[in-house]
C-alpha cells in the first residue's frame, strides 16, 4: 500500500499587513519544503484570502470572520465621530445606559454562540487529515490585544481540535507575553504541556512561560525570521550615510491598549529631531514600515518635522509590499532606528548597525544576544538627547557592529538548521490516516514564496 505525503499545517495570526509576522511562516515553509518534498501544506491564518495570494496554498481562517472581513482593515487616524446631541442626552440617563448595554451584550451573544459553533466545526474538518500542526510567531501566546478569549482562547481552542483529529501540534520559535491575566497564563502553560515539541524564540518568553506553570521539555532558538534565504552583503564606506527609520504607533492612544500620550508624544518628537538633524547634517534619510499602521507614526513624525522647520525636505515613507523588498530595503541602507521586534530582526538579518527602540523586553533580548545590548533604548527613556546620543555612539562603531552582525547570522542560521531537522523528524505518518487527505491545492504546490 502507498504511503500518502504527510500533510503539514502552518498556524499563526499572519497573513495581517505585517511583514514581520509573515516572515516566520515564509521561513518555515522554504525550510520544511527542503527537507520533506513530498510533504504537501495547508495554512490557518487571519485572512485566509491573503495567504492564499501570497503562498498559493490552500488556507483557512484561524478565528471566525465576519461578512466582508476578508481582508484586513488598515488603521485610520481621522478623529472620532462628533456625538450626537440625542446620544448625548441619553447617556446622561443611568438606567436606559443599563439597558442598552444589556441589550447589546445578548444580542452579540446570540450571534456569536452559533458563529461559534459552527467554526468549530468547520476548523475540525478542515484540520482532519494534517499530521503536524506547526504553530509559530504571530504571538500565539499573549493576551495584550484581545484579553483572555482573543489569543489565548484560540490557541487552546485549536490544540483541542488537534487532539480531536489526532493532530501532532509543534511550537516553534514562539515568543511569549505580555500576559495580563493568570488565567491567560494558566491556559497557555496547559496547552504547551500538551504539544509534542516547544521552542521559544528567547529566554525572556520561556522564562514567563515557567511562571505561568509550564514545565515540560523545551528549549530555546530563535525566531525563524532569521533564516529567511537572503544573502548578506557588506555595507558602503560613504560619509554621507543612508538611514532607515522605522516608526512605530506604540502608547498612540488611537491604538494601543496602554496609551501613552506623553510617551508618544516625546517618542514623536524624538524620531522627528533625529531625522531633521541627520537630513540638516547632509544624510539620506527615510521612513519604512514592516506594518502597514506603521505609515501613520511616519505622518506624524513628519508633521513635527514640517512644524519645528518648515523648509526642511521630509523625508518618504516606504511600505515594502513584500519580504524580499523589505530586505532589500534594510540592506540599502548604512544605519537602521527601529521600533517593530522585527524590525530590528531584519536589521541583524541583513548585518545592518540597528539602533533598536525597544517598547518591549523582547526587543532588546534579541539585541543583547547579537552582542549589541549598547545599542538599545528603551521606549520609555527615549528623549530627543538620548537617542541622537545612541544614533552617534552606533554611528561611531557601524563598521565593527557589521562585522560582528555578520558571524552572528551564520551562528543563528546553523541553529536554526538544526531545528528545521527536529521539526521535519516530527512529520511521522500513519497508514490507517491516508484515506483522511484532503488538501489538493489548484495552485501550483509552491510555499516559502518570498514574492
């Protein structure tokens, strides 16, 4: 009897206008496809559409979508709808608040409860018949954005389905946090203990991790965006420097479920005076997102450029609409300030001195195990003195930080490699699961595009 290929499912909340979180399943995908060509691949994503254009593979959505909801929304920073004077009026009343409240939270019941069940469904058939659920990046285990039953919820809901269809999950290379809530933490710990392979991207993830209880085997490497196939090409030795800078909407109180508006504001104003000094000092100077939401801290930057000199020339903003354009986007040039995890990824990936603004701890761990701690700044410490003062004191060792970027990326690709084997030694398939494939993609059988 004819053994059927092994069916490989990739699960993340990727597939979002965020190059970076695309960048773990693209690097999976072009790894896995090397070592296991007769394995066949399915992806569970946030916009099944999405990922379907972008790695022609058949994909399904991670989470219920709404009528419409195929793609995703691009944040807007136009300011809130007036309230009416009738609105107004009745949210003056207690008791009709109550009521209206209640109203709204049975009828989100009554819709949500059958959508519900009915996704579940769907998502147990759609996963019958995949022999390894690989579960990387994208935050998987978090609850920062969408409490208790946004992430940790479905990351549960998901390992369930796994066992129901007799699915071997793996996670790989994920990071971990912020957890608000002990019950987040609990939930996720249960579901590792339960996974026939766990990587963290970091020590700072595994590390929260065994503080919400889980203590079952693993170990930690890094994120698969650093195995991306890109070659690494040495900088130019010109005085006038080309500079990346990525900004970030981090604390925007539009946005971030912290806000901040006197840390935005000096993070604003900060990014703004750097760039106004390096474009006055003669430098070439851009703005780039690895999101798409990254375009409007840009504006905002630029807006404080235009207001302190309005003469000055503003710099662009660059969205690369691909992973293979935001690398080359990185490489092109001689010095990178970022804010995104990934952005600064990309900076190591591409051997690129990265000054790297740091708004979470994972930021700067990645920095201090590349050996370049020096050059991170917290968000919460950034003024416009302290970063121009880190911009200079990075500017002034840029060619021995490259040279060490460089032996750094061959040491993390060899890791990494090693973990690739591990995880293809996972794919094991039984005789009595053949009859169960269902997925023949009528696109041609391609994955780990980097287009």
């Amino acid at each position: 009897m004819t053994q059927a290929a092994p069916v490989i499912g990739v699960w993340g909340h990727f597939a979002d206008a965020n190059l970076g979180d695309d960048a773990c399943p693209t690097a999976l995908l072009q790894h896995l496809r090397q070592l296991i060509p007769t394995a066949r691949f399915v992806l569970f994503c946030r916009f099944p559409a999405v990922a379907q254009a972008t790695w022609a593979l058949p994909a399904y959505p991670v989470r219920p979508l709404s009528p419409g909801a195929d793609v995703p929304r691009l944040p807007n920073a136009s300011p809130p709808r007036a309230v009416t004077r009738w609105r107004r009026y009745a949210r003056g009343i207690p008791l009709l608040r109550v009521v209206v409240r209640t109203i709204r939270v049975v009828v989100a019941w009554g819709r949500a409860v059958p959508a519900e069940l009915r996704f579940a469904w769907q998502s147990y058939r759609s996963l019958r018949g995949v022999d390894l659920l690989v579960v990387t990046g994208s935050n998987p285990l978090f609850d920062f954005f969408g409490g208790f039953w946004g992430y940790p919820f479905r990351t549960w809901q998901w390992a369930r389905l796994a066992r129901l269809t007799g699915t071997r999950v793996a996670f790989v290379s994920v990071g971990a946090g912020p957890i608000v809530s002990a019950r987040s933490g609990r939930l996720l710990a249960r579901v590792l203990r339960r996974a026939a392979y766990v990587s963290f991207r970091d020590e700072g993830s595994r590390r929260l991790m065994r503080e919400h209880g889980f203590e079952g085997p693993d170990h930690v490497c890094p994120d698969l965006a650093h195995s991306l196939p890109f070659d690494v090409r040495p900088g130019t030795r010109s005085e006038r420097l080309r500079v990346g800078i990525n900004p970030m909407i981090v604390h925007n109180p539009e946005f971030w479920p912290v806000a901040s508006r006197e840390l935005h504001g000096r993070y604003v104003e900060s990014l703004a005076a750097l760039a106004s000094t390096l474009i006055t000092s003669g430098h070439d100077v851009f703005f780039y997102g690895t999101q798409a939401a990254d375009q409007v801290s840009a504006q905002e930057v630029q807006l404080a450029m235009r207001a302190a000199a309005p003469a000055l020339q503003l710099p662009p903003f660059v969205m690369p609409a691909s992973i293979n354009q935001l690398f080359e986007l990185c490489a092109s040039a001689d010095l990178l300030v970022t804010t995104r995890f990934h952005g600064a990824i990309f900076g190591i990936r591409a051997a690129r001195p990265t000054l790297a603004i740091c708004y979470q701890w994972k930021t700067r761990e990645v920095l201090e195990v590349a050996g370049q701690g020096a050059h991170a700044i917290d968000f919460e410490h950034v003024t416009p003195e302290r970063l121009r003062a880190a911009f200079d004191h990075l500017c002034a060792e840029r060619h021995r930080v490259e040279t060490d970027l460089r032996r750094h990326v061959t040491d993390l690709r060899a890791r990494l490699d090693r973990q690739y084997d591990q995880v293809a030694g996972l794919v094991q398939r039984d005789a009595h699961r053949a009859s169960f494939v269902r997925y023949q993609s009528q696109k041609p059988d391609v994955a780990g595009s980097l287009s």
